[in-house]
C-alpha cells in the first residue's frame, strides 16, 4: 500500500534545497504540485476547508452536471430538475468567482458568510446598472 503522502510515480517532483544545519543527511526534499493541491479548489489551499453548497437551477444543472469542481465534491439531482453541488473550499476567492459566473443560475446554500459574500457583490452590481 502506497502511502497517502508519497508521490505517485508520474507525479512531478520538484527539488526544494533543505536549509543549512538541518539534522538531514539529505540535501534536497521534493515539493510535489498534485499532492500539495489534492484537496484544493483551483490555486487556493489552506489549512482548514468548509463545505460550500451550491444550487443551480435545472437550466444551468445541464451545463455543469459533468463538470468536475472538486475530487471529493458530491453532487445531488433534485426533482425538479436542479442540482446540489457540495464541495471542500479552503479560501472563497475562486468559488465566489464561479458562483457569479453563474449569474441567477445558481444559490449558494452555505456557508452563510459566503452567500452574504454574494449578495453583497450582487447589490454592488445593482448599483452600478
């Protein structure tokens, strides 16, 4: 069994120099950009995620229902045709990008800081038109 932490052999493995004075016999550890990112949403990563849920509305739920958001993202249809979509996000920044790329056709459902986030972004468009 391989561990979790280990790159995959087709991995891209990147030399990092080990500081001077390091207990380590090696010179050299290896940053590795798939396993780093793994648990990501786009560029962002952090210590910590939440869980973003998403509504799209049953017209915008057949544009994205094959999209991959998240390697661990689980997606619902509902009755109506719609789509709940439910995702770990460490940093909101490109999640809020999304959401307001799908204009009305989609709601966030939680985390309410995130849907206030929205909201707010949608007045300020509101105001601006």
């Amino acid at each position: 069994m391989q561990c979790p932490h280990s790159a995959p052999s087709s991995a891209t493995r990147i030399p990092v120099p080990l500081p001077c004075g390091s207990n380590s016999t090696r010179t050299h550890a290896y940053f590795t950009p798939e396993i780093y990112f793994r648990s990501s949403f786009g560029l962002y990563k952090g210590a910590e995620t939440r869980t973003v849920r998403l509504r799209f509305t049953p017209e915008t739920a057949k544009w994205i229902d094959d999209h991959i958001w998240h390697k661990d993202q689980k997606k619902k249809l509902l009755d109506d045709g719609s789509l709940e979509l439910s995702l770990p996000v460490a940093d909101f920044s490109e999640i809020r990008r999304e959401v307001l790329k799908f204009g009305a056709g989609v709601e966030v459902l939680e985390p309410e800081d995130l849907r206030l986030s929205i909201i707010s972004e949608a007045e300020n468009i509101l105001k601006r038109y």
